[in-house]
C-alpha cells in the first residue's frame, strides 16, 4: 500500500544512501524547486544556509546536509525553515534530535514529507504552516515490509534486520523524547485506508495532529488548507475521528 519508505530501505541497506558518491547526486536545490516532478531530486544534496537567525533547508535529506545544519546552529539561532521530499530515515531522525535539542522552530516551505513529516517538523518547538503548506506521511520504521526482505539474499536480510532493529529503537527515543505517538508514521497503512491505495500518502488534521501529540502548531496566515494532492497524486486525510 502506497509508495512506501522501502525505496529509502533499499538504498540505504544495498546502496549505502547515507555516502552516496557526490557525483551520482549533485544536483542543486534550485533544481529541486523547478523539477518537483521528478523523483530523482528525493535524493538531491539539501541546500543549506542561514540568514540572521533562521537556518533555509531545502531538498533531501542526508547527513552530509546535517553537518552543514550543525557548523550553522549557534545560540543566536531560532528556527529552521525547510522544504524536502525527505531522505534515508536516519538522516531524517538526526536533524530532528539537532532541532529538539537546541529547541528549533520550523516553519514548512511549500512541503515537508517522509522523513521531514516523520521527525523534522514534530520536533520543531513551534511548528508553522503556511496556509498551502503541505505535509505528507507513508511510513516509517515500524512498517511491515515482507515483500521487500523476500527480495534479500541471506545476508543482506541480516544486515537489513540489524539496520531496522536500530532505526526503530532510535525512533522510538526520538518520539518519546518530542511527546509524539511513534505510530503516526504508519496509521495511514492501515487496511481500512485500503480504498485510498492510488493514493502516494497520507496528512492529517490539525486536530488529529494535535490528539497525536504535534502541539503549538502556528498557523501564518490565519488558516490552513493543504491541497489534496502533490504533482497529480492524491493524498488522503485521517482526522481526529479516526484515531
């Protein structure tokens, strides 16, 4: 069901994501902002840089990108400004301890999915919305993915069992450190969504959120209405009720 983290997996299991050779990634994130149709800028090297207090993230997430965000992050510093598609969920979860640790806000430019949904902007102090900022979930690393690790050879399931048992103990930290329910990564694959398959993924109310544990949520223009879709893929709501 959906386009799920397995992609992500997969290139950081076989392909090493988080030291993926410069060469095969080296796109900008001017790229990015004009090329949202393309899923090769999901793995784009983030442009980072600072202005006054506020540190701009924009494009996928790595931890060659973190390492910028920390040389940038002194006292001064009040929030992250970020636009990504997201990154190798480890990369994801270390720029939220980095936020949550120096009690970042951040603000969503445009978009914030995977791995910035997952971790980056529930771990934000304030977190802020613009009125079409779009947030968009489709796992994380509690997910079930059979299919996938039947595709492994013996040792590369080993090697993916050790990686995962990892990412879901760090992920249960990160959220029990930020007071969010680990689970609003993967209530979207539940199978009474099933009818919503087509679909890339998944955002939630506010009041969902908010039940969830993403608090002190500020809306910047007075109102929130995020599109039901991203690039002509449809992206389905769970509400308070739900849950």
């Amino acid at each position: 069901m959906f386009n799920k983290i397995t992609t992500v997996l997969c290139f950081a299991l076989l392909s090493g994501c988080q030291s993926l050779p410069v060469d095969t990634i080296n796109e900008s994130a001017s790229q990015e902002q004009n090329n949202d149709n393309d899923d090769s800028s999901y793995f784009q090297i983030a442009n980072v840089t600072k202005n006054n207090n506020v540190i701009s993230f924009d494009g996928g997430m790595s931890f060659e990108a973190n390492e910028q965000v920390k040389k940038l992050i002194d006292s001064q510093t009040t929030s992250l400004q970020i636009r990504s598609r997201g990154g190798e969920i480890n990369a994801g979860m270390e720029l939220a301890e980095l936020i949550y640790k120096h009690k970042l806000n951040v603000e969503v430019k445009d978009y914030c999915f995977s791995s910035c949904a997952n971790y980056v902007f529930p771990a934000g102090k304030t977190k802020v919305l613009s009125a079409n900022s779009l947030l968009g979930w489709h796992g994380g690393a509690l997910q079930e993915d059979d299919d996938f690790e039947e595709l492994l050879s013996p040792e590369e399931q080993k090697a993916f069992e050790s990686y995962i048992v990892a990412a879901r103990e760090r992920e249960k930290r990160l959220f029990r450190d930020i007071g969010v329910k680990q689970s609003i990564t993967i209530l979207g694959q539940s199978d009474k969504y099933d009818r919503y398959q087509d679909c890339i993924g998944w955002n939630y109310s506010l009041a969902a959120l908010d039940k969830l544990g993403v608090k002190n949520i500020k809306l910047k223009d007075g109102k929130w209405q995020p599109a039901a879709s991203f690039n002509d893929n449809c992206l389905f709501t769970i509400g308070e009720q739900e849950l």
